[in-house]
C-alpha cells in the first residue's frame, strides 16, 4: 500500500532553485529528479560515500520538507536516494512580503551602461588606428594624421577611465 502524499502544501519551485539549495549547502546530487507532484529526489552514487547533511540543507532554505532521508542501509542499488519538497509559506499560514528593489539590480544597469560605452569605444579605437594607419601610408595627409592620433589618445583616456570605474564597482559588489 501507498502512502500518499498531501502536496497542496508545497510550492511550485523550479528545477533550477532546488538544486541550488542543495549546491549551497554543498551537497550537489549526481542524478536530480524534478518530479510532477512538486517533490524532488536527489541521488548519490554509492561509491562516492556522500557525507549528506540534510540539517545543512534544512538550514539553507526554510522552506524544505524532507520525505525520505538518504540512508546506506534502506537504501538499494548504487544509489543512495534523499526526497524532499519545497513547503509553500502562504499554505501554510507564513506572511511573505516581497523584496523591495535591491541596489544591486540599480548597480547591474549602471555596470551594463558602463560596458557597453567600453564597447563603443573600443570599437572606435580599432576604426581610428585603421584611419592613422591609412594616413600613415600616405605622406600628403600629414595633418590629419596627428589629428587622428589625439583623437586616439583622448578615447584611450575614457577608456582608461571606464576600466577603473568597473574595476570599483567589482570591489564594491
């Protein structure tokens, strides 16, 4: 006979969050099922002798349900086998208020815009030493040439500045 389940209290989690639960708890399966009933199992190959803490996974995430605990002895075949699901707060009466806004999705954007005036000025860079390169060949455009060159020298200034504000902003993430 079966015992079944009530999972009405457990939440619809992704794939992708249950295994980072268990990666930041150090304990990254070998096999990892996402099953349709909102439950996951965990497999551990035998060989390995995995030191599964599930106190260590409980401590990660509240939200963990444990349904079976990984054990050499009941256990059959190479696999040493931990269930568990991920308990929805609102079910089970837990007041969730959302996030507000971090600053870090602010900092995100501003890092984007940061790479992407790299960019153009790389970009810039590379069609300037072209055109200085042209110029260089040719001895009647000796004016234009030194144009170019400060124009080069101004762009690797701003790109030297960028540099530095991404190399801040790294150390302040």
């Amino acid at each position: 006979m079966m015992i079944e389940i009530d999972t009405t209290r457990y939440a619809k989690v992704g794939r992708g969050t249950a295994l980072a639960v268990l990666e930041e708890a150090q304990v990254k399966p070998d096999k990892f099922i996402a099953h349709r009933n909102r439950t996951f199992t965990a497999q551990y190959l035998r060989d390995r002798n995995p030191n599964i803490d599930i106190g260590q996974v409980e401590a990660i995430d509240k939200r963990v349900a444990v349904l079976k605990n990984p054990s050499e002895m009941l256990d059959k075949g190479r696999y040493i086998t931990f269930q568990f699901a991920m308990a929805s707060p609102e079910k089970l009466g837990i007041k969730v208020e959302k996030p507000k806004k971090k600053v870090k999705e602010t900092q995100v954007q501003i890092n984007e815009n940061v790479y992407k005036l790299v960019h153009g000025v790389a970009r810039n860079m590379e069609q300037l030493a072209n055109f200085a390169h042209n110029l260089a060949t040719t001895e009647d455009k000796h004016n234009h040439l030194v144009l170019t060159i400060e124009e080069l020298q101004s762009q690797s200034k701003l790109l030297q500045e960028s540099l530095k504000h991404i190399v801040r902003e790294k150390k302040i993430v």
